[in-house]
C-alpha cells in the first residue's frame, strides 16, 4: 500500500510495506493541537503574545506549523506542569528546554547513589557562572542573556538573585579589578544583567497592587545592580516600586517619599561609598521621614545602622521581612 494522507483529518498514513513513517512537512493549528494536547485558542494566544510558535500562511490564511513544533512543544508543555510560565519557555531553544527538563524530570538512580540536590544545584550554578563570565569577556550578549533566563527559571526568583546574580556581580568586579576582564567587559556585562533584572521585574509590576516603596541609592553611588535585585523581591511581593535609582541626594529621597504616597523606602549602598559617609546620609534621611515610615538598607556597603532603620545581610532576610510587612 502507498502513502496516503487522509484528508478527512491531518494524520499521516504508515507505509506499511516498507515500514517506515513519512512525517508530514507542515501541520494544521488542528493537527498540532492534537499532536502536542496544547489547545488551538492556547496556540493562537502564544503567536499573539510571545511570537511563538509562528506558523506560516496560506494564501487562504490559515496557518502551517513546521512538524519540529511538535516535540518542542511537548516539551513546552511538560515544563508548564512543573510550573513554569509559557512567556519563559517560549523564548528558549530546545536544548535549553530540555537543561531545564533535566532539573525538573530527573532519571531515577539506583538506590543508595542519590546525590545530595543541594550539590547539584550548587554544581549547575558554578557552571554557569563561569559560562557567564566568558559570554562577558567574547562580548556575547545572547549567551549571557540565555544563562540567566534559564536559571531565572529553573531557580526561582530568590535562588536566582542571591546564587547567581549577586555572585556574579562580585565576581564581575574581582575579575575586573584582576584584570581578567577590561572596563569595557565590566560595562558590558553590566549592562546585561542590570537590564535583565528590569524585565524580570515588569510583569510583576504591571500586576502589583500594594503599598508602594520608594527605592533609592545615596549620592555618589552608582552602581545599581544590588537595588535593581531588592526591586525584584519588592516586586514580587505585589509592591508598586517608586524607583529613584542611583545617585539620588537625601532630600531628595526624603521629599519623593512624603509628596509620592509612600509607604516604606528602601536603600541599597554598595562597597564604593564610605561606611562613614553612609551611616551619616542614612541619618538625615531617617530624620527627614515620617517617624512611622519603615526605612530599609542593605547592600555590601551598608554600614551599621543609625536609630530606626532596619539594615539586611542577606536578600532572603529582606525577603522575609517583605513578606510580613506586606
């Protein structure tokens, strides 16, 4: 019997004689939907938000899927079981889909040879830290935006920030200063991660509902990667952000939190300003703020805090302290 295609449906018939199967070149929105178990109306949707999947069109207009889609949405789909967003996935390639499958879906070992999930996690860490250190030194913008997408997700927010992106800062800055990477590295990467912790952030922005934080950095500091980071818990919390950023003089900070319906303002201070310099802006600031007003500081430059405002060693303690404040 020869191949048929049954035009009653988007099946392609098995040469039976031969024994082997003839994948059709292009798929039907229907025929993907029931190859994949991904409903038509969730693929246009995706088209419509992510650009992704994209078919192409017929002059009639309806939409040809390559049959590639099919496994790379399987695996779309068996990911956002484990909980993942599609908007994360679908801008990930199907060797980055199947890293995080790996973590999600691990094969089962023999018993008494399980390692301990605290090193593997450990382990894929380091790994890509050192990936992101040399995506910073070729320059290679994509490969070091694709590390921290993929550990954004298969970390989770916290795990990301206080693992991956604080570290990585560091060790941008010792690197640098070591000379294995030139200004222009330092820039660079810089760059990249303060501009992907922004759009981490967004959506949460777009959905926060709560009080609102004022964050800031002290005059003459700069650099803002540890307060973009502090944004992003804030964030997620369902906080709206009033985002000063950096260099920003007291009475300034002071004035944007009383005329802006502020609810608490957050500091971050890096190891570039003084401790002496920053403990002394911390107390005018807390001076010039409503008594009741939480003022929060951290950041590796943060010195011992002045009366009545409340320093942070770690993120996940500035996250705890999110938690029950909100």
């Amino acid at each position: 019997m020869s191949p048929t295609k049954n035009k009653g449906t988007d099946r392609v018939m098995t040469d039976s004689h031969k024994g082997t199967d003839r994948p059709a070149r292009s798929l039907t929105i229907g025929a993907l939907s029931r190859a994949t178990r991904i409903p038509a109306e969730t693929l246009r949707t995706w088209e419509r938000r992510y650009g992704s999947p994209m078919p192409e069109r017929k002059p009639s207009g309806h939409r040809l899927y390559p049959s590639t889609s099919v496994e790379r949405l399987r695996r779309v789909a068996r990911l956002l079981s484990h909980g993942h967003r599609p908007g994360e996935l679908l801008q990930l390639s199907t060797r980055e889909l199947d890293r995080l499958l790996s973590l999600a879906e691990p094969p089962p070992r023999a018993s008494g040879h399980s390692p301990n999930p605290a090193d593997l996690v450990a382990d894929g860490v380091e790994e890509s830290l050192v990936a992101m250190l040399r995506a910073s030194k070729e320059l290679d913008r994509e490969s070091l935006v694709r590390e921290m997408r993929v550990n954004w997700i298969r970390l989770g927010p916290l795990r990301f920030l206080d693992e991956l992106a604080g570290p990585f800062m560091l060790a941008l800055g010792k690197a640098w200063r070591e000379q294995g990477l030139d200004i222009r590295h330092e820039h660079f990467a810089s760059a990249c991660i303060t501009g992907f912790l922004r759009e981490i952030r967004e959506p949460y922005d777009h959905a926060a509902k709560g009080p609102r934080v004022a964050a800031a950095m002290l005059p003459g500091d700069r650099h803002e990667g540890g307060l973009l980071m502090a944004c992003a818990l804030v964030a997620i919390r369902g906080c709206r952000i009033l985002y000063l950023g950096p260099d920003t003089p007291v009475d300034q900070i002071a004035a944007a939190a009383v005329s802006g319906s502020v609810a608490a303002v957050a500091v971050s201070v890096s190891a570039a300003v003084p401790r002496s310099r920053a403990g002394n802006d911390l107390a005018l600031l807390r001076e010039a703020l409503p008594s009741r007003m939480p003022l929060w500081v951290g950041g590796s430059g943060a010195p011992d805090p002045p009366p009545g405002v409340e320093r942070f060693q770690t993120l996940a303690g500035f996250d705890a302290r999110l938690s029950t404040w909100v």
